[in-house]
C-alpha cells in the first residue's frame, strides 16, 4: 500500500491512502535513537537514586521535545538541506564552526561509553572480553553504514526500535506499587541539592540532544533524495498538506515511544533498585546485574539486551549527525545514499568517529560516569544549537511561507528557555 501521491509532475502511483504506521521513518528512528546507553544510564540512576520523584520530568520534556524535533525535521523538509548547511546560510562561519565543534565532541563522548556499555552487557550475559565486544559492534556498524544501501539500512533502524520494548517487559516481570509511584510521581519530592539538580539537567540532556535535531533533519533530506516524487517544500509546496501532517504524526510518535521507554526505565529501576536500598550505580551493567537478586532472570536478561539493541541503534545516529555537519562544512558530498566511492570524506569521519568510538571505550573510564556526564555536556549545548534552530524554523529567507507556525514557535521557544533555566541551575548549584 503506498502513500497517495500529491500533485507533481511525477504520476500518482496509488490513490489509496496508507495506512498510519508506514508514514512513521526519521521522527521514529530518532525517538528510539534517544533511548541509547546514555539514556538508559541517566534514567536508572534517576530511578535508583530518588525513585519516581523524577518521573515529572519525562512528562515536561515530551513536549519540548516534540517541538523542538519537529522544528528540526521541517527545516529538513522545507528546505532540502541539512541542519548545519541552513546554519552556514545565516551564521557567521565561527558560530557554526564552534557549534559542529561541540556536537562533535558530545557525541564522540557518547559513542565511547555507549559501545562500553553495550561490551559490558554482552560479557554480562555470556561472559568474554567486554572491549572485544565493544570493538565488534563498532566495526559491525561501520561496515553497514558504509557498504549497505540506504534504503535496506533505515528498514534495519526501523525494526531495532522495537528492542525498547524490553523496558517494558522488565516493568511487567516485576512487582509494582502503581499507587506509590503515582503518587510520587504527581506529587514529587522537590530538592535543591547539587546532585538532584545535576540529575534532572542529566535527564533533559540526555532527551533533549542535539545530535537528534541534526539527524532528524538530514534524514529528512535523505528522504526527498530516496523518494522521486518527493520535492523540498520550498519548490513544491503542493506537498505541503500531506508532507506536514506525516511529519507530525512522526514526531510525536517517535518522541512518545522514546519519552514512554525512558519512564519504563525509571519505574523499573524505582520499584527494584531504589526500593531494596540499591541507589548508588557504578556502571550500567550494575544497574542489569542489581536486578537479577531482586527481580530475577527475565528483567535482569531483558534490561542487558535492551543495552545491546537500543545501542546498535544509536551509533549511526551518533556517527552520522556529526559527518553530515562536518560534510557541510566542507562542502564535501553526504548522504548515506552515496556510494563509499563517491562519498569518501563523509564516510571517513563517519568511520573517525567510530574509531575514536572504540578507543574511548577501551580504555580504563568509569563507563556510568561518562555516560552521564556526556547528558550534561549535551544539555550545555543544547542551548545555543536550540537558540538557532528555532532561529531557521522561524525565518522567511530560509523557510519561505512555510515558516513554524506561531504555537510551535512558542513551544520550542519555551523549551529553549527551560534548558537554559536547567543549565543555570546546575552551575548555581556546583558553584554553592
């Protein structure tokens, strides 16, 4: 069943309309995407350390994150560019420069500890070498990255966002106060002590990343160049209509997925880990390995495999976002439609990033702390990079007469304004 086709030059393949699931694709991939290593790090150690009294914060985020990503995706859409090549358009070259600088690092940080945790999951399970593991799922992405076509590539993407749902599973094989966690959700405990305020920065961060706004955008562009009849809006804005309300319906499904796995996460570590007294996690297979004493094999099984498949998802996202950036600085070909002859640059600091990937994640780190702590850098710099995509969602030079309309201009406003509120608050706090 194919998408009904809207007025081009190029015929309507089908007239029936499809069904509402097949128009779900980037907002999707880059929802599940959020829920990699790092993410399930920070959120365990939110439930660990103060149960569902952080729960209010996957609620507040959902929101912003739809706002922000869906400013993000119609950028992508509208324009048929990437995020960077439309910050390069308005922005001085230091600007833009100092901001690809400082995804890059973020997520080159997350790569690092994403493939340690996802080494350390398998050791868990079957024992071995955990930085072997971690060297093999680096490679293993890189080389389909590269050398698999686009279009089988996203189907992979598409079907590994159902390894989330082991979150679920966990909730579901333990036993729950569901009367104690709403109300604990509803009527939280409010604190002003560096570390509770340093985890809520580490949720928002960890939600709210950058590298998802750059991604969602550029996979938007993939789209245009994998479909013939898709056109930028810009140049064809009979398309409009149809092209915005999958975008939507995208985005706020690939954000609820991600923000409902992200409170799953906490819940299961709140009603097992914070609940037998266990709050201070080391590592993310802790976290897996706490579980097994208190709520047996199946949640303990579940919760180490959904490292493993959420951070098989997560690589390219992150590998990627940074070379389409990069690419655009340079003015280098991108896309992961190129053939690696034609695409040599673009897939070279694809496979940098990779490889820096790997050596961070052999060497001796705190892999917990660097998980976390890369959600705090995100939610640093998320910010600016926030400032400037709500700039070119709402500028008529770049969008054209399909500029964000003013209600989701005020939402990603708000969004931006309460992740500089955070980012504030954490410094207040480390500097009392």
């Amino acid at each position: 069943m194919k998408i009904k086709a809207a007025a081009t030059n190029t015929p309507a393949r089908s007239e029936r309309p499809v069904a509402w699931w097949r128009l779900l694709g980037p907002g999707l991939i880059t929802g599940a995407a959020d829920d990699d290593p790092s993410g399930i790090a920070t959120y365990s150690q939110a439930g660990a350390q103060f149960g569902a009294n952080l729960a209010w914060t996957i609620v507040l985020t959902y929101p912003l994150m739809v706002a922000i990503q869906f400013a993000s995706a119609r950028i992508g859409r509208v324009t048929g560019r990437g995020m960077c090549d439309n910050f390069i358009a308005l922005y001085p070259s230091p600007v833009v420069y100092g901001l690809v600088a400082l995804l890059t690092l973020a997520n080159v940080i997350n790569l690092g500890a994403d493939l340690n945790a996802m080494g350390d999951a398998v050791r868990l399970v079957v024992g071995g070498p955990a930085s072997l593991y971690a060297c093999v799922f680096g490679l293993t992405s890189l080389g389909l990255l590269i050398f698999m076509p686009y279009r089988r590539y996203v189907n992979i993407l598409k079907w590994l966002t159902l390894s989330l749902f082991a979150y679920v599973g966990v909730v579901f094989s333990v036993h729950i106060n569901w009367h104690s966690v709403m109300r604990d959700a509803v009527m939280p405990t409010l604190s002003d002590s560096k570390q509770y305020i340093t985890t809520v920065v580490a949720v928002f961060g960890t939600t709210i990343s950058p590298y998802l706004f750059f991604w969602q955008a550029d996979q938007e562009v993939e789209e245009i160049r994998r479909i013939p009849r898709d056109q930028p809006l810009r140049r064809a804005p009979q398309q409009a209509g149809q092209q915005l309300h999958r975008l939507r319906l995208d985005t706020a499904v690939g954000m609820g997925i991600s923000n409902l796995i992200a409170l799953f996460i906490m819940l299961a570590t709140t009603a097992t880990l914070h609940a037998h007294g266990v709050t201070n996690i080391e590592t993310t297979t802790q976290a897996a390995s706490a579980l097994k004493p208190i709520a047996g094999n199946v949640a303990f099984l579940l919760f180490a495999l959904g490292i493993i498949g959420t951070g098989l998802l997560a690589l390219p996202v992150l590998a990627g976002s940074a070379a389409f950036a990069i690419s655009s600085i340079f003015h280098w070909k991108k896309g992961l439609y190129l053939a690696p002859s034609r695409g040599i640059p673009f897939y070279t600091v694809i496979g940098l990033a990779i490889l820096c990937g790997i050596a961070i994640s052999v060497v001796e780190i705190d892999p917990i702390k660097a998980l976390y702590w890369s959600a705090v850098i995100n939610a640093v710099i998320a910010v600016p990079i926030m400032a400037a995509v709500m700039h070119v969602a709402s500028n008529i030079k770049r969008m054209g007469p399909l500029v964000l309309p003013a209600g989701w201009r005020a939402l990603g406003w708000g969004a931006t304004l309460i992740m500089a509120a955070a980012a504030l608050a954490m410094f207040a706090a480390m500097l009392a």
